[in-house]
C-alpha cells in the first residue's frame, strides 16, 4: 500500500526522492519521510501528505547528498503519526529502513528483540525489522546485506524494503515478498521505487525484483542480485519501460479522476485495438490463443478479484454463462483463499486487479496453481506480479491510473471481459455470425458513444449540485446494470464519503425500500435492454414513496422519464455493453459531488490505490 523510492548516483537524491513520492502518492498518503545520506545524514518525517515533508525538509541543507530514500505511508500498524512515520531506524540510529507491506509475526519478534535490550519509539511492525535486522548483524558479526537476508528468513508477511548502513553508506540493499519493487538502471546511477514512476525522466531501463530476491546497489560496484532462500547470484532482466511522463501528468484538468474519466474513449480503443477485428469475424488475444484448447473444453470460471475489479467479474459471470454457456462464478479473492474453495485441475481462474499488485488476489492464483487450474490475469500494470504469476492474460492498456477511484480501469476490464466472452462463443459454438458482428460493431464505436456521453457533463453537474448534501444514496440496477449500480455506489462512498449502497433492483422490496424517503436520493440504471417493463415497476414503487429519483436511459425513452426526477441519456447499445457506458454519468456524479463536498478526489482519505496487504 506504501510507496518507497531510493535513488544512489551522481545527483543530488533529494528532488528526486520528493518528486518521486508525490508520484507515489496515490498508494498512500497519511504520512512521509525522507532520509539522505554522506557526510551527514538527515532524516525528516511527519504526518500529513508529501507537501508537509517538502516544508520541513526547507530547514535542512540537502545538497551534496547523492544517496537516499523516502516513503509515503498508508498506515497499518499504528496510527498516523510522525513517530510512526517511515523512514524508521536502528536502535543505534545506524541502520535505516522504508518498508511497503506487513509484518505478521512483529509481535514475538519485537518481544525478543525487547528481551535482548531493545527499546521502541513507535507502534510499527518496520522499526521491528530494522531492529532485527541491526541484532543479527552485530550477534552474528555479518555486513548488512546478510543480516537482511538472514533477518528476512525469520519474518512471516510481505516487503517491499530498501536498507541503507550508515558504516556502508554508498550503498543501498533492497528486497521484495509480495509488494512490489523495480529497479530504474542509469549511467551510474540507479533508482529505487515502488513502480518505474518516479524515474522515467532518467531511464526507461527497468528490473522488476520477484519474490524472495534482493539486490545489493553500490555507486561504484553497480549492483549484485541473489536469492533470499538459497543466496545464489541471479542474472537480472532488464526491461525498457513503456511508460512516458505526459501519461501520469493532469494534463490541464484539475483533478487526475477528471482526467482519467475523460481518457476513457482513448483507453478503450488502446485495449481492442488489434484485438477486435470486425470485418474478419476475429478477436485475437493472444492469452487465449496459445492455450486455445483449455478455453475450448473450459466447464467452469471463477473469478477472483476485490473492489472495482470485483464488479467487472460479476459482469464477466453474466457474460460468460450468456454467451459461452460456461458456467462462472465471481469470488472475493479475500474470501476465497480462506474458504477451502474446490478447485479441480484444468479449471480456469480468472484474476482481475487494476496493478496487479493486490495482494488477495496474489494468493488467490497461488492457490489455484497449487490445485492445478489454469490462471488468466486480467490487469493494467505491464510486469506486476499478477502478470508474471498467471499461466497467460491480457492487459487493459488502460495507462496509468492515478486516482484512487478506479475510473478508466474499470471500462478497460470490461472491454477485455466483452472480447472475452465472444471469443470463448466461438470456440464454444453459442455465439454466432450475426450476433459477433452486432456486438463487436457496437463495441468498436462505443469510444465514440462515450465522447457523446461525456459531453453531459454540465448536466450531470447540475444534478449534484442539488443531492450533494445527502446522507444516503441508493442505486439499483437489474442484470448487468446490477454490477454497475454497484460500482457507482461505490465510486460516491470512495470519494464524498456519503453512504451509499448498490442493490439489484427487484431485491429493493426486500429491505431497501424500508429506507426510500423524500430525503433518499435513489439512482436507477433503467436502460430499454434487461427486463424493462420489471425496472419501469420498480422506478413506480420508489416514486410512490416520494423519493428523489435519478435515472440513467436509454436515449428516447419516455416512460422512466415521465416517473424521474432527472435522467441522463445513454445511447442504445446491447445489454452487455450497458455498464460501459452507464458507468461514465455516474462516474461524474461522484465526482462533482466529491468536489461540492471540498473533498480531495484523488486521494480520499483512508484509501490507497494498490492493496499489497491482506
């Protein structure tokens, strides 16, 4: 959930290091810190955002420093606060740490370590490591990069750490386990990060650690990788990096959600293009291809994710068992790994995660590859560890995301899920010519559609002007509207910190509606596909209880018009392809009343974009 970033070489660290962490921002916010290294050494932190560390670290002469680090905090263990604020240090104030992850088994070890004369300033699990990390290298008489290594083999949990040794301080000693860490290889020079983010001004050369590896980085030895469990030298990859600094910038818009939302009919068209081939009757993703016959005689998908990406499986599960007639199911990847799931050899997993880093769903594909089933990712972030973990998948070429609130993310996993399904009702012979083409058209212009649906913005804007001051919202929807009322439920709890909840529409009768007042805003998907005349009964129902009702249409429709309070119009497409575009309104209602509500839409508070921890 936290980021990290280290920069050894010939520049000063420090505007590195702050330039870095307010690109790693959106992983978490409620604290930061920085510590630079030579002659002297300087540690700030605080509790607060990256701008507060800037004003503190202005008292402090930083130049001159050419090694150093900085973290971005998203608490776990302790509250926000500047004592627990990383980067933290060693008893003898001689060993420094940043950490991303979790700690599991700190208790007993900091119980030990308390036996063996150690003191404590905060409540954190990373001042636990640091400390061990300091009590093997003087107990066992090794440099730093075996004590880390040592010390690591006795914790339990994740990391994602960089250790710098103020006796060795021209050099910097790095580490992963389920959080991710990259590499950024310069002309003498290297950089340290959470993802290639902070450094892609300065190179595009990128290793990407797996599990249980760790490098030792020296200014004037470059840099050694080994194995964690068996301390053999590792060959590293290197990667050039695809990203480019105009992609994680605003771009003009005020607000990276704004932009990401407006980027939309960009992402979509970087996700099928070359994939979806309309004149040839084709979608060819390659994922699917190369392991054709598994998909041919697939009897059953689950699907695992959390969050957002969790909404877009719940459309996959329609999609799949509509069109494929392959019976799905969509879990919660943190339920599912601790439900005894039956999972047969040759069953198909499909893993969804915007970075691919989501530390659930990880365990999840572990697993399933543990029972033999067969795992698909479905993720944004090229080189993530769900990536390199899945048997095969697609990218959503979605770009970076930066907001917390996934917004492009979302669409482009439903775009995947879409090619998806008509692929796999080829191979099964239930989806035919006609239908192919209706639906790929369709798709192929829904970019185009979404240009049309943003232009309501001033529109929408008005309506959250008048609701902006709800305590409550409801949103409804019936079949693949269900998993979009959820999803735009969820995007005004994340950002306005209203209560709100998604409820497939026929269930209202079943509790909801016990809630339906005149100060109850309710949101309804009431799109001419799915169940009309049974959505149209359920928008009378909420009307005779004198709610506020919002609906999105169809273009052209009259009788959910004549029953709302306001309507927001969607171009006509096929059910499945609903959510896509009823997503985008209501993307834009949150955040106008987000913005209404003087909240920070990018960084609400308590959320981190990336969830590397259970």
């Amino acid at each position: 959930m936290c980021g990290i970033v280290g920069y050894i070489g010939h520049r000063d660290a420090y505007p590195i290091i702050v330039k870095g962490l307010k690109r790693l921002e959106y992983r978490g916010y409620d604290s930061a810190g920085v510590a630079l290294f030579n002659d002297s050494n300087i540690v700030v932190k605080t509790k607060g955002k990256v701008l507060d560390l800037e004003q503190l670290t202005a008292m402090h002469s930083t130049k001159g420093k050419f090694l150093g680090m900085g973290h971005t905090r998203w608490a776990t263990h302790g509250i926000p606060s500047d004592l627990n604020s990383h980067p933290h240090l060693s008893n003898s104030g001689k060993i420094a740490i940043v950490h991303n992850g979790i700690i599991e088994n700190y208790a007993s070890l900091k119980k030990m370590l308390s036996d063996n004369g150690f003191h404590f300033k905060s409540d954190t699990d990373t001042e636990v490591l640091v400390n061990l990390i300091e009590f093997i290298k003087i107990n066992q008489k090794v440099k730093i990069g075996k004590a880390i290594q040592i010390a690591l083999s006795q914790v339990v949990g994740a990391y994602a750490i960089a250790v710098v040794d103020v006796d060795r301080s021209d050099e910097i000693v790095v580490a992963k386990l389920g959080s991710p860490l990259a590499i950024g290889i310069g002309k003498d020079e290297y950089f340290i990060a959470s993802d290639a983010s902070p450094f892609i001004e300065y190179t595009k050369r990128t290793i990407y650690l797996d599990d249980n590896e760790m490098a030792v980085i020296s200014r004037r030895k470059g840099f050694k990788m080994y194995s964690i469990t068996s301390d053999e030298l590792i060959t590293p990859t290197i990667q050039d990096i695809k990203l480019s600094l105009e992609t994680i910038e605003k771009g003009g818009y005020d607000y990276f959600m704004l932009k990401e939302i407006h980027e939309q009919p960009r992402a979509i068209t970087d996700t099928f293009r070359g994939r979806l081939l309309v004149d040839e009757q084709q979608i060819n993703i390659s994922g699917i291809e190369h392991n054709r016959e598994i998909f041919e005689n697939a009897t059953r998908i689950t699907i695992v994710a959390c969050g957002t990406s969790w909404h877009a499986g719940l459309v996959a599960e329609y999609l799949f068992e509509d069109a494929a007639r392959i019976p799905a199911e969509v879990e919660y990847a943190s339920e599912f790994r601790y439900r005894n799931p039956v999972i047969n050899k040759g069953d198909i997993v499909i893993a969804i995660s915007q970075s691919g880093e989501t530390a659930d769903t990880l365990a999840a594909i572990k697993l399933a590859k543990e029972n033999g089933a067969f795992v698909f990712g479905i993720c944004n972030v090229v080189g993530s560890s769900i990536a390199r973990a899945s048997d095969a998948g697609a990218y959503t070429h979605a770009g970076p995301e930066i907001g917390v609130a996934s917004t492009k993310a979302f669409t482009t996993q439903l775009t995947v899920i879409i090619m998806m399904g008509l692929r796999l009702g080829q191979l099964k012979g239930t989806v035919g010519k006609a239908d192919f083409e209706r639906v790929a058209k369709q798709l192929a212009a829904l970019p185009k559609l979404i240009e049309d649906v943003l232009a309501y913005d001033k529109q929408i804007e008005k309506i959250a002007r008048e609701y902006k001051d709800a305590s409550n919202f409801l949103y409804l929807g019936r079949g693949y509207n269900f998993p979009a009322a959820l999803e735009g439920a969820l995007k005004l709890k994340e950002i306005s910190y209203i209560h709100a909840e998604g409820y497939p529409a026929a269930e209202m009768k079943h509790g909801p509606i016990a809630l339906i007042d005149e100060n109850m805003p309710v949101v309804v998907i009431a799109t001419n596909k799915g169940h009309y005349e049974k959505i149209v009964s359920n928008v009378q129902e909420i009307k005779s209880r004198n709610a506020n009702i919002i609906s999105i249409v169809t273009k052209g429709d009259e009788s959910v018009k004549l029953l709302s309070d306001h309507v927001v119009e969607i171009p006509e497409v096929t059910e499945a392809l609903v959510p896509i575009l009823a997503s985008i309104p209501l993307q834009l209602l949150s955040y106008h009343i987000a913005i209404m509500r003087g909240c920070d839409v990018d960084q609400p508070r308590n959320l981190a974009k990336s969830v590397t921890v259970e």
